[in-house]
C-alpha cells in the first residue's frame, strides 16, 4: 500500500493533533499527488477547495485545509485554527458567489464524528437547493449526538478567549 505524505507542521503537535494513517485522500488533493484527478477550484499556502465527488447540492464543494487536521474535535481555541476556518469560509463564499449567484440560500458547515466520512477536516460549501431534497437530513444538527455543525457555531465554540487587563 502506497503511503502518502502528509503536511504536519507544528500545529500537528500540539494536543488533539494526530499524524494521519498510513493514506488520506485528502492529503493526496491537498498536495497534488500524481494519482489526485481532482481538479482544484481554489489553492494558496492554507488551503485548497474543490467539488464534492457526491454533491448534495445545487453547488457543493469542500474546503480543506493543507495541513492534515482529522476532525472538528482537534481545532481549539487559539487565533490560529480560529483564522483556518474564517480562511476555509472566506474562499467557499467567495466561490460560491462567482459560481452560483443566482442560489438564495448557503449552507457551510462540518460533519462531526462520528459522522464525517473522512478523517481530514473538511468545510462543506453549499448553494442550495439539495439535489434530491432529502439529503438535506446530512446536514441537520443532530443536538448532543453532534451530526453537523454549521460554521458560525464552530466559529464560536474555537474563538479565542481574550484576556482582560484592569489597571
């Protein structure tokens, strides 16, 4: 079995960061692995963006970072991962206004585990209408049991704690 390099920087380190497996495909995407025919939509130092193979939406592409981070639950409250995903938001929006400006209706967000389909974080950018409208079942909160979490409230729960000075 081919094993994939994986962008492990300090972050990697720090608690709630774990190497990857022995193959992520999104690393492969993320690196452009000679054996990846997914075409980026989006790329810079951070991040890169593309279709999702199974779209559920009208227009559905996923934002994931370079650096390999499996899940929600291995963000934490620092400026650093805080700023990741304001990124990962600022370049879904700003494709979906270019690619379907006519949708209404966005919905961006995260698959929490054990719901998530593949151990890399991935920011799911989506122009609705769901195509069929049942899939909209995928990316409903599911209360305590987690399911999906929409953007703005994982913004929230990692936003830095600031500190008060009094004098």
């Amino acid at each position: 079995m081919k094993k994939s390099f994986c962008f492990r920087g300090s972050a990697a380190k720090r608690a709630g960061r774990t190497p990857m497996a022995d193959w992520c495909v999104f690393c492969d995407i993320a690196r452009r692995a000679p054996a990846s025919t997914t075409a980026l939509l989006y790329s810079d130092d951070k991040v890169v963006a593309f279709q999702d193979i199974n779209p559920s939406a009208f227009r559905h592409y996923l934002v994931i970072p370079i650096e390999h981070i499996p899940t929600v639950k291995n963000l934490q409250r620092t400026n650093e991962d805080h700023q990741l995903v304001s990124h990962m938001v600022k370049v879904g929006k700003d494709l979906l206004s270019q690619d379907a400006p006519e949708s209404e209706e966005h919905r961006f967000g995260f698959h929490q585990p054990p719901f998530n389909s593949i151990d890399h974080l991935h920011l799911h950018c989506l122009a609705l209408p769901f195509i069929p409208s049942w899939r909209q079942v995928k990316y409903t909160p599911l209360g305590p049991l987690g399911g999906f979490i929409d953007v703005e409230k994982l913004l929230e729960k990692i936003k830095p704690e600031t500190e008060v000075y009094s004098q």
